[in-house]
C-alpha cells in the first residue's frame, strides 16, 4: 500500500513544481509586456503572400518595395511591428511575415494598407491570431547593435 502512495506522490510531484512562481519572474517587466502567467501574449501573425497584381516596370517594383521596406521601418519604429522578414523560394507563393503588436485584426489590416506592396497588390496577406512570447519586442534594441547596414 504504501509503495502505490509513494508512486502516486512521485507522479504527481512535478506538477506541482511546475505550477510553482519562478524566482527570477520580474512581475512589473511582464506587466509592461502584457505578459500573462507563461510569460506569452496575443500576436497578430501575418503571412504576405504573392498577391494578384503583376508589373513588368522594374523601375516601379523597385520604388513600391523601397516604400515597402520604408514603410516596415517606420512600423517598426512606431511600435506597431516587431518582426519581418522574407521567406525562400516555395511553392505556396509565401513572400515573407510580419508579426504586430496589437491584437485586433481590423488595426491589422489598416496598417497592411498603408504598405505599398499591399496597396497595389503586389502582395496580399493572411492574418492570424498567434500567441509568443511576450519578451519578443525586446530582441529589438539587441538587432540594432547588430545591424551593420540598413535596407
């Protein structure tokens, strides 16, 4: 009998660790972050994908993806994005991602809109809800000291 309470006890130990208040947890960080108990929150997640418009003036889809790099930029800066980047080559079209800061999909597609890649359809998007890590605006000022050129 009591080899079954020792294995129940054993089982179910690590539960109750893992349910335990880590000692370095920084309550005003994660507030600042609005981080919830794991330390996550609500992203919104953008797939850009090849969109319907089709240009053959190189000298325009230069001066559109110069604003559209423009326009990541100032997102950036104002807060509101916190990762982009382009994928390789693939077969599902995918160009790249943005990942925001809010969480309403409308504010979403309102700043999608002020993308000239977006506007003029050269891309197009697929919004998802996505829950990270809520530390992630912080690699941001750590991606400064290691740029060394910008677009």
């Amino acid at each position: 009998m009591s080899f079954r309470v020792l294995f129940i006890a054993l089982l179910f130990a690590p539960l109750g660790l893992m349910a335990q208040e880590k000692a370095a947890y920084d309550k005003e960080l994660a507030d600042s972050l609005g981080a919830d108990a794991y330390g996550m929150r609500m992203y919104q997640f953008v797939i850009l994908k090849t969109g319907p418009t089709t240009l053959h003036n190189k000298d325009s889809v230069g001066n559109i993806f110069k604003g559209h790099m423009d326009n990541i930029t100032r997102l950036v800066k104002e807060g509101k994005l916190i990762v982009a980047g382009p994928f390789g080559k693939n077969d599902k079209s995918y160009r790249g991602l943005f990942i925001f800061t809010g969480t309403d999909r409308q504010q979403t597609v309102d700043l999608l809109a002020t993308d000239p890649a977006v506007k003029t359809g050269l891309l197009a998007y697929d919004i998802f809800d996505w829950y990270g890590a809520a530390a992630l605006p912080m690699y941001l000022p750590f991606n400064e000291r290691v740029t060394k050129t910008s677009f």
